[in-house]
C-alpha cells in the first residue's frame, strides 16, 4: 500500500494547529477528537488525509510506503492517549508533556517533511532480524 506525501504531509500541518490548540486551551474534548484521527490514520482512514484527496485532484508525482506513516500515527495515538490520560486525571505534566511531544512530531512533519515516527519504524525494522 501507498501514501500521498502531500496528504501526509497536509495531516501533519493540520494536526500541528490542533495540538497547538490542545497545548493554548486544555481543550480535552479536541485532543479526545485529534485522538480518534489518530487512530484512523493508524488504519489509513485519516480524516485529514481525506479533506486533502477532496481538495487536490492532481496525482501524486511520487508515492510512498504507508507502513512508516501508519506506524507514524499509532506514536502519536500513544502519546494522545497519555496526554489524555493527563488531562483526565489532572496529572498537568502528563497532559502537557505528551501533547508536546506530538505537537512537535506533527511540526517536524508539516515544516521540514521529517516523519519522526517513520523515521522510528525504519530503525525498529532495520534492527529485526531478517527473515
């Protein structure tokens, strides 16, 4: 399976702004919807990724493997569901430090195309043993 990189990479933008938002307000029920996206996108059902295939009609001049973003967005489900948990729980250095960890992921994505997550997957796959 394949990925858009300009749809990767208008997700990570959007989810930028959100998580900003997140980290500006406490806002817990929009971390709890960034959480769901998040969550989607682990399955390629990412919401953002959808807005942008509505968007942008012209094809992708390149496309690239999915697995890396899709694990991409498991990391960053984890680290909403902390900051979730932090939120919930009033444990503030949770909630604040989990959301700017994915905030800074989604901003290294959105400005400079440097996925963190894939980035992981390559070196977590890289380390397995070959088959």
């Amino acid at each position: 399976m394949h990925a858009d990189p300009r749809a990767l990479r208008f997700s990570a933008s959007v989810t930028t702004v959100v998580l900003a938002i997140v980290l500006a307000t406490g806002s817990t029920w929009l971390l709890a919807v960034q959480t769901v996206f998040f969550g989607l996108g682990l399955f390629g059902a990412s919401p953002y990724g959808m807005v942008f295939k509505g968007i942008v009609k012209s094809p992708p001049s390149e496309l690239e493997d999915a697995a890396p973003p899709r694990f991409a967005q498991g990391v960053g489900l984890v680290f909403a569901l902390a900051a979730l948990v932090g939120y919930i729980t009033g444990i503030t250095p949770l909630a604040l430090g989990a959301t700017a960890a994915a905030l800074f992921a989604a901003f290294l994505n959105a400005v400079f195309g440097f996925c963190l997550g894939c980035e992981m997957f390559l070196i977590i796959r890289r380390s397995l043993p070959a088959r």
